[in-house]
C-alpha cells in the first residue's frame, strides 16, 4: 500500500468532538491537533474546567454564624444605646452549575435609628491553578445606615471582608464599622466550607 493511498483513507477518518452551543449538542470535525488546548468543556461557561468534571454535582456545603455589635452613640443627656444580637446559623449548599450567589444574611438595628445589613456572596473558580477545584471564596460586606427607623436607608460606612476556603476548612472573620460619630458595627462570623464525602 503506497503512501498516496494511506492518506486518502488517512482523510476519511476524522476525531469528532461534542460541542455544546446556545442550542443543543452538535458533533464536528476536528479541525487540528493544537484545538484540544483551546476547546472548554461545556460544564460551566466561563469558569469550567477539565478538574471541574470530577466533583459531583453538590460539592459541599457553607455554614455561617456568628453576632453583631451594633452601638448608637447619642448626644449627651440622652444615654448611648447597644446591643449584641445573634446572626442565626445558615447552611448553603455549593453547586458545581452554580458558580456565584449573593444573599443577605442579617438585616439589625439598635435604638431605633442604628441598621446594619449583612450580605454574603461566595463563588468558587475551579479554573484557578495551584488550588483544589472544589475551594470556595467568600465575601462578606457590612452597610451601616443611620437615620429615622429601624428601615432607615440614610448611608452612613461600608465595609468588607473575602476569604478563600478549602476543602472542610473553618475561619473566623471580623469586620469593623467605624461610622461617622452616629452608629457603629461590628460583625464576628464563623465560615465554614465543608465537601461532600
């Protein structure tokens, strides 16, 4: 069999690949040896990776807790009001489709006029090299208002916290807001990523 021959039948013979688009599933030629590097596997778009096709479906779990000191710094003859009130456990399960969430996880307020909201946004990139594929970050952000009412919107600081959390991992987490001489936060939370066994 000459070499002319060999690649005829050479040419009849084709990789085929799955790729996935907006609307389905189709099947292709490959068109050169270098594509392997360039072609993303249709997990999650965006942040998939080859690592990613090994975790199940639900990875793990976060579990936060923790308190919140809230202080109301009143003029003088009025006394300064404060209070130190639970931020209730909450588990959120981790899902290898679902790569970013954001939700409040504490809305408090002291004296009436002193409100901090707590929000909590975690994600997970298992793209990034060097880390396990099923690590989470996480962000914590703390908005004090102070105003007329325990609904005030009046903004007074801000402030924020990310961590990253491995595999069955803990850390605790604390964030400071000062205020501008009418109220000030301060939040203590527990974070803890734990995965599927």
């Amino acid at each position: 069999m000459n070499a002319a021959l060999l690649m005829m039948i050479g040419a009849f013979f084709v990789t085929l690949q799955v790729v996935a688009t907006a609307d389905g599933a189709e099947v292709r030629a490959k068109r050169n040896a270098t594509e392997d590097a360039i072609m993303v596997p249709a997990l999650d778009p965006g942040s998939a990776s080859f690592a990613s096709f090994n975790l199940p479906t639900n990875i793990g779990s976060l579990t936060v807790s923790g308190t919140i000191h809230l202080f109301d710094d009143e003029n003088w003859p009025d006394g300064d009001e404060f209070s130190d009130q639970n931020i209730d456990p909450q588990v959120f399960n981790i899902n290898k489709f679902e790569t970013f969430k954001r939700v409040e996880i504490a809305d408090k307020c002291v004296g009436g006029e002193v409100r901090a909201v707590v929000n909590l946004e975690y994600w997970f990139s298992p793209t990034v090299s060097g880390v396990p594929p099923d690590t989470i970050n996480v962000k914590v952000s703390v908005n004090l208002y102070e105003g007329g009412g325990c609904l005030t919107t009046d903004y007074e600081d801000y402030r924020e916290d990310q961590r990253t959390l491995f595999p069955d991992q803990r850390q605790d987490m604390t964030i400071k807001v000062p205020g501008h001489g009418g109220g000030s936060a301060t939040l203590k939370l527990s974070l803890s990523h734990e995965k599927n066994t």
